[in-house]
C-alpha cells in the first residue's frame, strides 16, 4: 500500500503524462476489483445470522437510564436554585 501511495505522489508531480497513467492505474485497480471473487452467499449468511435479540433489552435499559439522568438533571436545577436564591 506504501508503494501506491508513492506513486500516486510521483504521479501527481507529473502533469499530461501523470493524469494518463492516475487513469490507468485507477482502470486496473477497477478491473483487480472485479475479478476479485466475493462470496455473495457467504455475506448473506453472515448477515441472516445476526441475531439482534438483545435490542429490546437494551432499549428498556436505556429508557431507565434516561429516566435515572432526568432524575439527577431535576435535582440539580433545583439545587441551583436554592443556591441562588429561589425556593
């Protein structure tokens, strides 16, 4: 990966010539990627297996930590106002 960083940087100190080969660099780079073999049915997999059971759970504790942060945002503006004066 350093070396097509470095000659991306040296490609970018050329100017006509440099664009050309960014454009060529940029077509093999698209077709590598293509021919890159991806296992569509292996990704379908990994992401019908996901379970997210949890997220109820964890929606009902955050409902009760918003509740507990009200409660000590509450006591707090009430402190401030015996503190300044206020009843």
């Amino acid at each position: 990966m350093d070396t097509v960083a470095t000659l991306l940087s040296q490609l970018n100190t050329l100017s006509p010539l440099g664009v050309i080969a960014l454009l060529g660099l940029i077509i093999y780079m698209l077709v590598k990627a293509k021919d890159a073999k991806v296992d569509v049915a292996a990704q379908i997999d990994i992401i019908r297996e996901n379970h997210l059971h949890g997220l109820p759970e964890m929606t009902e504790a955050l409902k009760r930590i918003e509740t507990v942060l009200q409660n000590m945002n509450d006591n707090i503006v009430h402190i401030k106002a015996r503190v300044n004066g206020g009843h």
